[in-house]
C-alpha cells in the first residue's frame, strides 16, 4: 500500500515499471471492484487474470 486517502487505498507494483491501482477500503471488497484491480493488473504484467491469480498463490 503505498498510501491511504479516506476511504480509498493506493497500491503500488514496480513489477515491469511502476504501476497504481486506487481501490476503496470496503470490507468486504464488492466482486466486480476486485475484478477490475485484478484486471488492471494483470494488464500491466501483460498476462491474463488467471495467469496473475496462479503467479499469486502457486
């Protein structure tokens, strides 16, 4: 987490260049907000959500 402004956290990668991704503090965090982090990021890495989710927890 790079920085927290409200309710709305920043998260930060330096992973293949620096990359931000603005995510609200809910809990719990809704679906489709999860989805959209996931797809941002996979995004960047250039691989698909599947992909980042086994580079995750494998």
């Amino acid at each position: 987490m790079t920085r927290q402004t409200g309710s709305h956290l920043r998260l930060t990668t330096t992973l293949g260049g620096q990359h931000h991704v603005t995510v609200p503090a809910l809990d719990p965090l809704r679906i489709g907000t999860l989805a959209a982090v996931l797809d941002s990021v996979a995004a960047h890495l250039g691989c698909s959500r599947d992909d980042l989710l086994r580079r995750l927890f494998d």
